[in-house]
C-alpha cells in the first residue's frame, strides 16, 4: 500500500464501509473530532458565503454526516456544505425572492430549498441509471477554470466580512463587488479588519511556510489557528462589546424558526418558473462535476488505494440533499478541504462523517456559547483562504506548464463564469475545447483521410474510441484507434473497470489511426496505468504522438509526416 510513515501496514485488507468499518472506530472518531473543528467555522463561513446564515451550513453537515455512512459510496470524503457552490446558492436565492445575511433569512430561502430537494431527486433518478460516468466529459480545464472562478467569488464576496462592513451589500456579480471595495474599506470595522488580516495572514503562515517543517501544522488545520486567534483578538478588542454584530450570531435553540421548502409558493409564482429551473440544472451539473472531481482526487491520496463508487455517491448527495432542504439545510457534497483533514488525522472509513455529524450536534447544543464568540471577520478570513486556496498561482502555472492550449482554456471558463454565470461559463469553456479537439483532429489527418468529411471527426469524438480487444494468451490488448479525448475518455474507463475484474495482463495500444489524445483523456488513461499497484496494466505506442509540452499527460498530436 502506498503509505509513507507505516500506520496502516498492519492492516491485512482495506478498511471497509458499513458495519465491518465499525471496527475502526476509535481513528474515525479522532478524525471526526479534528474534522468538526474545521466542519464548524468552514460550514458557517460557506452559509454565509450563500446568502443564509451559519446555523444552515452546520445542519447540512451534520445531515451529510448520518445519510452518507449508511449509504457509501466513497471511503474518506467528508461531505457537507461546499465552497464551490455557494456563488450559484446565492444568485439563485436572490432570483427567488432575496438573499439573506449572516442575521437573517432572505425571503428567496425557502424556494431554494425546493430547487436543492429537486436537485436530489434529479440525482437519485441519475444514479439509478448510472449516469454519473457523463461528469467525466467536461475537460480537467474547465473544470480548474470553473473552480478558479468559484473561488474568485468566494473570496470578493467574502470582503464585507472580512472587513467587518455591516451594511447590506446591493453589488451583483464579480465586477459590482469589486467596485464597491472602497465604501467597504472607508464603513468597516477597524478591529475586525485587524482580524481579518491577521488570521488570513497566520493561515497563509501556516500553509506555506510552518506545515513543511513542523508536523503539528500538517496535522493541525490552518482554519482552527484562524478561528483561535479570531476569537482570541476580538475578547481583546472588545468585539462584542462595541458591537455584537461583529460577533457570529446563534440562536438558544438551534432548531427554532428553521425554513422548510415553500412547494406552494414555487407552484404559485409561475413568474418564477424560469429561475428555478436555471437553478435546478446550474446545480446539478456543478454538484456533480465537482464532488466527483473532489472524490476521485482523495481517491489518489487515499492511503488504502481504494476507489470511489460514482454512482453510489451520487445517491448518497441525492438523498442527502432531500433531506437536508426538507430539514432547512443547504446542498451536500464531498468537500476537498474536510475530506483531507480526514486522512491527515487518521480517518479509515464513512464513519468519520458520522462522529462529524455528533460532533457539531455536541457544538450546537452543549456547547453554543463557542459559536457565538467567533468573530464575523475570521469566518471571512476563511472564505478568503478558502477562495485563494482555489485560484493559487501555482495551480495557474501548473495548467500553463501542461500546455497553452489548456491554459487558453481554463482562463477563458475563468473569465466567460465572472463576466456572465456559471452554468454559461462552464459551456463557453467546453464548447471552446471542443472547437479546439475537432480543428486539431482535422489538421491531424492526412489528405486521404480528408475524403471522409468533416462529420466522421465530430462524430469520432463521441464513439468509443476502442476498435477491439485481441485476447492473446495471458493478455488482453486493447487497440484504442480513435481520437482520445474528454468527450469519450469516459468510455475507456468503463473498459478499464472491466478488464481489471479480470486475471490478466492488459495492454493499451495505441494504433497510428489515432489523430490526437487530450490533456484530460491523457491524464486519465497515463494514471490508470502508472496507479495500478498490480502492476497488469502498460500503455504502447504513446510515442507516436507528438506531446505539446514536457509534461507526461500533455496534449498530443500525430505528426503530419
């Protein structure tokens, strides 16, 4: 197993959900202990991110927390409230009536709870015809730049926070929000932007510069140094005593004056019609594309090399998010951030997402006084980290590294999601690699090949690019003869997952028919193979394709002679 510091070498097999991970309940129940730590003030934050205040953030966790153990899916995501969709919850809330404050309810809330319960019945209805497969078409380009974009907005619109401005803020999308940081600045709270820049400071600190060299800070959250410090300055400042509202607000009884979907007023409002459906799909798809991303990234890192069941998973976030509106909570689905500290603090199976969910019941009504200390400003901090943390330099170089193409790309998704939505964004950055693979395609193939038409490339880009398995003694090889791309990669990962129930040897074979294999469908097949620790997997013929950059999982393209 691939593990460096010998924890799990004892282990004569994979952990496993259900009751027999019960067994594994002592590390499930520190990791869920670590995990609430950050659960916590990162769930509030992600509330207030998306218009509702924190107590909503915190049921969906705890909600997320007793549905996903039971219902599987994956092994080590914690799953809650996420960063990423927080922007398309906010500007779907306010399309339906007005969003909320970290105070206050909007009057669009209890309509957004019937487009998340919709959304989950969309996604069990998906699940059950093992559709989830199809979130692997949109290219690992748009899917970074959309993530980029996420975090962009988190972190402009998480500034009055962080600035202690209390007024209601009237700014719609990215370039409002970036126009209005000077009245922030000039009607903030001086204490609370000391907050703010200290604790983004400390977490920054801490990721960059202490977590390389001292364990404790591997180990050890940066958002639980914000959330200490924050509460820390604002009892010296006086925060609460100058004014309360610079202080997280929460309710003697948690459970009081939770919203419940408004069917009705849905039904009624045929006004509203067209917001609930944009809605509805601008959900769906981001909640799908990023909780499998965000699944098959802890995937790689998962210490027992065990891999996600997509489908599975996404009847756990459908359920989940039934439940979740019908109880007052926002959607559900793994997050990167919680799902990490998980494995860092030793977590083996789902369970972990339930002592999570004890955890935050614990805070909520044992201990409620913690919350409402926490100043607004560190929870602001958070969403700016958090949104940092999405848009870093270094991923941006990274993606440029891989090649020009990608890096065209994802900065054009970046900037087609701020300047019009997310749903639009995401198909302008996908339509844009599609032109992209069917122009390279086309200049790809020889003058004899042009007879064909211009239609057989489009429609090779959707066909299996597999021609046909020779099954030799002992092997299988597997003749990949069409262009290899985003658009039907997910087609050869369907035949992967076969052929590897199978005792056999299996070799990918590139023939020369094929024009061209994309960075995203390049990625996939190049890290199935290099990540089969049963070591039956090679790729041929590779070479015969020109990459675009150094990178092993570039663009590549057949040379024309």
């Amino acid at each position: 197993m691939n593990n460096t510091n010998g924890t799990y070498a004892r282990l004569e097999e994979p952990p496993r959900n259900g009751i027999k991970g019960l067994k594994h309940w002592r590390h499930d129940l520190l990791a869920g202990l670590v995990v609430s730590l950050v659960s916590l003030p990162l769930s509030s934050g992600i509330a207030i991110a998306s218009g509702a205040p924190p107590i909503y953030g915190i049921i969906s966790s705890i909600i997320a927390g007793l549905i996903f153990p039971l219902v599987g899916g994956s092994y080590l995501t914690i799953s809650g409230p996420a960063a990423g969709l927080a922007p398309a919850l906010l500007v779907t809330m306010t399309a339906l009536g007005g969003a909320g404050t970290a105070d206050t309810v909007g009057a669009g809330y209890a309509k957004l709870l019937v487009v998340i319960f919709t959304v989950g019945v969309i996604q069990l209805i998906l699940a059950k015809l093992k559709v989830a497969r199809f979130a692997a078409i949109f290219p690992a380009s748009v899917v970074e730049g959309m993530l980029g974009a996420i975090g962009l907005l988190i972190a402009v619109k998480a500034l009055p926070l962080f600035m202690g401005y209390l007024e209601p803020v009237h700014a719609h999308g990215f370039i409002e929000y970036l126009g209005q940081i000077p009245t922030w600045l000039a009607h903030g709270h001086g204490g609370a932007i000391a907050i703010g820049v200290v604790t983004l400071f400390v977490m920054l600190l801490s990721t960059y510069a202490l977590a390389p060299r001292f364990r404790l800070f591997r180990v050890v959250p940066p958002h639980i140094f914000a959330v200490v410090i924050g509460i820390a300055m604002g009892m010296a400042l006086g925060l609460g005593g100058s004014d309360p509202a610079l202080l997280i607000s929460v309710p003697a009884n948690p459970l009081s004056g939770l919203q419940m979907p408004d069917f009705a007023g849905v039904w009624e409002s045929t006004d509203l019609w067209g917001a609930v459906a944009l809605g509805i799909v601008t959900l769906t798809l981001i909640d799908g594309v990023e909780s499998l991303a965000t699944a098959q990234a802890i995937d790689r890192i998962d210490p027992f090399e065990r891999h996600s069941e997509p489908n599975r998973l996404l009847a756990a976030m459908g359920l989940s998010n039934i439940l979740s509106s019908l109880a007052g909570g926002l959607t559900i689905i793994p997050g990167g951030v919680k799902s990490k500290t998980c494995i860092e603090a030793g977590g083996r199976t789902l369970w972990a997402n339930a002592a999570n969910a004890l955890f935050l019941l614990g805070f909520l009504f044992i201990a409620p006084g913690i919350m409402s200390v926490v100043p607004k400003a560190a929870l602001g901090s958070i969403l700016v980290y958090t949104g940092w943390k999405m848009i870093n330099p270094t991923i941006v170089k990274h993606i440029a590294h891989i090649g020009r193409e990608q890096f065209a790309i994802y900065a054009s998704t970046v900037v087609a999601i701020l300047l019009t939505d997310l749903l639009v964004g995401v198909l302008i950055g996908t339509g844009l690699k599609f032109g992209l693979v069917a122009y390279t395609a086309w200049k790809a193939e020889r003058p004899e090949e042009h007879e064909q038409g211009f239609m057989h490339i489009i429609k090779d880009l959707f066909r299996d690019p597999v021609s046909h398995v020779e099954e030799r003694e002992g092997e299988r090889v597997v003749h990949i003869a069409r262009p290899l791309v985003s658009f039907n990669a997910y087609l050869l990962q369907e035949r992967i997952s076969e052929l590897m129930k199978l005792d056999s040897k299996v070799t990918f074979q590139i023939d020369p028919s094929v024009t061209l294999i994309d960075h995203t469908a390049c990625e996939s097949l190049v890290g199935a193979v290099a990540h089969d620790r049963t070591e039956r997997m090679c790729l041929k013929g590779l070479d015969r394709l020109r990459p675009r950059s150094d990178e092993s999982t570039a663009f590549r393209v057949r040379p024309s002679t």
